[in-house]
C-alpha cells in the first residue's frame, strides 16, 4: 500500500524553519505571486503557505503533502528568494518549499525540466529543426500539449552552436594573468552565444586563459521542481569538476547571477562539504573581475554620459551583485534609474501555461515603467531579459552588452 511521507520526513532539518515562523506577514510584502489578484483568495501568499505547513504539522490540516491541493500551493513559489532578505526569523522559505515539491507527483514537464540541460543540448544540435518548433504554430502547439509551455510565452531561438564548443575551439595556450573556468549558463550556452564569445574574447584579450571544464547545467530547475536528488547529482558534478580546475591554480567565473546563486550559495548548502566551500570562494562574476581591472588601472571607461533603467532581477538581489553592476555601469558613463519589480518570469515558472497569466500580471507594472522610461535597459538575468524583450519596445541588454564597447585597454 501506498503510504504518505510524514512532513518532518520529507523536510528533515527545514521542519525547524517551518515551526519558527511567526506570521509577521513580512514575506507577503515582497513576495511576487502574494501579491497579484489570485493571492488572498485561499490565502495563496508566501506566509499562508508557511502557516499551511505549520497546520499540517499540528495535524490541524487533514490533507496529505502529496495532495494536489497542497502541491498547488507549493507551485506558486518560483523561488525568487526574496523572502529570504525580510524575513526577521531567518525561515529558509524557497529551500523549504522545493522539499515539500519533492513529495509531488512525477508528471512528464517535471521530468523535462529537471533534465533541460540534455534536451538543450539536442535541441542546439538541430538547431533549424529546434527553431521551427519554437517559432511554428505545430511546434508550439506540442509544447503546450505535451510540456504546458504557453503558446504565447517567449521562448529563445537556439544560435546553432554553442559556447561551449567554441571555447574549447578557442582556448589560447598562453594567458598570463592566469586560468579561468567559464561556468557557463543554459541561456548563454545555446541562446545568447554572442554574449558568451565577446565575454570570453574581452577576457582574452586582458591576458586570461579562458577554459570550459566538463560541466552539468546549474540545475535551478531541478531545485524549483523538487527533484532534490537530481539537483544533488548535478552539484556534486559541477563542484568535482570546479575544483579540480581550481586546485591548479584556476579561478570560476560567472555571467549568469543564476550560475553564480548555484556555485556560491545553492551547492554548498546541498553538498556541505570541504570542496563546495572552497569552489564558491573561488567563484568570481565577470562585473567583478572588470571592477578589479577597473580598480587595478588595467582598463579605464569611455563613451558619452547616458540616461538608462537598471533592473534589479531577483537573482541578482540573490547573489548580492547589485552593487557592483550599478558600480560598472555608472564608471561606463550610464546615468541610471533602478527598477526594482519582479518581471514574473522566475526561470521557467511564467513559461508554464497555468501561470503564465500570473506571471504577464507580476510583470505588468515594470513593463510600464520601462515602456515610459524610454531608455535602454540593462538587467543581468538572462529569463528576465527574454521577459522584457517580449513584454516592451525598450532595448534590453545584459550589463556587459553596454559596457564592453567603452572598455580602453
Ligand atoms: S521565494 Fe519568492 S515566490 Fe517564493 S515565497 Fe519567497 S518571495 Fe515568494
Ligand atoms: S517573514 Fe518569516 S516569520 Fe514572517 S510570515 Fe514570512 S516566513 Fe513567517
């Protein structure tokens, strides 16, 4: 017989944060899916999905963690983490939420995504054939059918190789100023490969080995959907490999503020281990590797003094990155304004089609700040920026896009 895991089972040491939840409430004030219409209805906010737990562990809730109803309310989480700043009892909401997920049923988009770094990678090896079923009315139809993506959500063209390979293609020998091992993101990988290439031939040319150890994909939606093993197998991969580059004398780098959250916070909370330590405090994002050639004298900024939006996304908040991206930008010449809403994209979650509503309302009020800002727009995520490119007119650029033509060497 079928029997129901208990909730301290499937939540272990997070049982703890569940209990010490005080109902201040704090968490509903920034969370983005508490606060659009669908949320006080059945109290689906950040604070009511914590009390729920709390009922359940009470036995007051007679409902199992696997039930659909209790799964639901789990699935309005996309683990944005900005909770985990306001919250004033330190619960680890996001962290919590994605073990209950576990307990969920095994469905054929959960199996998708927890594996979308393998079907990324097929997908850029036909890349005409990937395209077509992207941008068709068929393609879009069986991705709706068979994985829920949204027939009207924005998806990425595949570029037709990937970094990866070019990398490997492309590794110069020398590099004096030392090794350094791209951890490279899905989105930049087999989409935005140009960022990607002028990353790594900006690197070159400042002295870098720049090399692309064997790598998994960071695994975050492993995380969002639940599959904890997964996400353990894909981290123990990546740190193994991680640190081996670096115990010869290498150093990680980042372009994606997701790949960064993974390397720095989500692995070694998963692993708690010698290695994932010292793999995060070797990790370094490429804004502050050019705030280090900046603050050495090695490069210095030219270009006019320009007007445009800085959008902080929620993984960049994650990843404490704000500070040094508005600190590059700024020495580039950009006189900014900062946004600081939720896009609603949340990695994949505003893709699915019983949220993508949802996720159109979250973003509504930034997309009309953007519309009537009518600047450029720099925001380091790599799904937020497919958000905003597909919801404004505005340009939307990766915050290196803006900074590498007034880069002097
Ligand atoms: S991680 Fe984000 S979506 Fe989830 S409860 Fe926290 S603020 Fe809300
Ligand atoms: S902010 Fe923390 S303590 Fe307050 S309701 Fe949310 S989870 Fe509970």
């Amino acid at each position: 017989m079928f029997r129901q895991r208990t909730l301290d089972k499937v939540l272990n040491d997070y049982l703890y944060d569940v209990l010490k939840c005080v109902r201040c409430g704090f968490c509903n004030s920034v969370c983005p899916t508490s606060n659009i219409s669908l949320s006080y209805r059945d109290s689906r906010t950040s604070r009511g999905r914590i009390v729920l737990l709390q009922a359940k562990h009470s036995s007051v809730l007679n409902l199992s963690i696997e039930s659909n109803a209790i799964q639901e309310l789990m699935d309005l989480c996309f683990g944005c983490r900005r909770c985990l700043e306001v919250c004033p009892a330190g619960v680890r909401i996001p962290q919590l939420i994605w073990r209950v997920k576990s307990s969920g049923p095994l469905r054929l988009n959960k199996f998708f995504y927890t594996y979308y770094g393998t079907f990324e990678k097929l997908g850029a090896m036909i890349p005409t054939l990937s395209n077509l079923l992207v941008k068709s009315n068929f393609g879009r139809t069986l991705l709706e059918q068979i994985l829920d993506i949204d027939r009207n959500a924005p998806f990425p063209s595949f570029y037709g190789d990937s970094l990866e390979k070019y990398i490997k293609k492309h590794s110069s020998s020398n590099g004096d100023r030392g090794r350094l091992a791209l951890f490279i993101d899905v989105f930049t990988n087999y989409h935005d490969v140009e960022l990607g290439i002028r990353t790594v031939n900006l690197l070159q040319r400042l002295g870098y080995r720049v090399e692309a150890p064997p790598q998994m994909e960071a695994g975050t939606l492993a995380l969002e959907f639940g599959a904890l093993k997964r996400a353990v197998k894909i981290a123990r991969f990546n740190i193994d490999s991680m640190y081996e580059f670096i115990k010869n004398d290498g150093k990680v780098i980042t372009i994606s503020p997701a790949a960064y959250v993974a390397l720095k916070i989500d692995y070694p909370e998963l692993l708690g281990d010698e290695k994932s330590r010292i793999v995060a405090e070797n990790t370094i994002d490429i804004v502050d590797i050019l705030l280090n050639e900046y603050d050495d004298g090695r490069i210095r900024f030219k270009g006019p003094v320009e007007n445009a939006v800085y959008h902080h996304s929620c993984f960049t908040k994650a990843a404490r990155l704000t500070t040094s991206v508005k600190r590059l930008l700024e020495l580039a010449g950009y006189k900014l304004t900062e946004f600081e809403e939720c896009c609603g994209i949340a990695g994949i979650w505003g893709l699915i089609k019983k949220h993508h509503e949802a996720s159109r309302e979250i973003g509504n009020k930034l997309f009309t700040k953007i519309e009537h800002a009518q600047m450029p727009v720099f925001s380091q995520s790599e799904t937020c920026r497919l958000q905003l490119k597909h919801y404004t007119n505005s340009r939307i650029m990766h915050p290196l896009e803006g900074v590498m033509d007034r880069i002097l060497l």
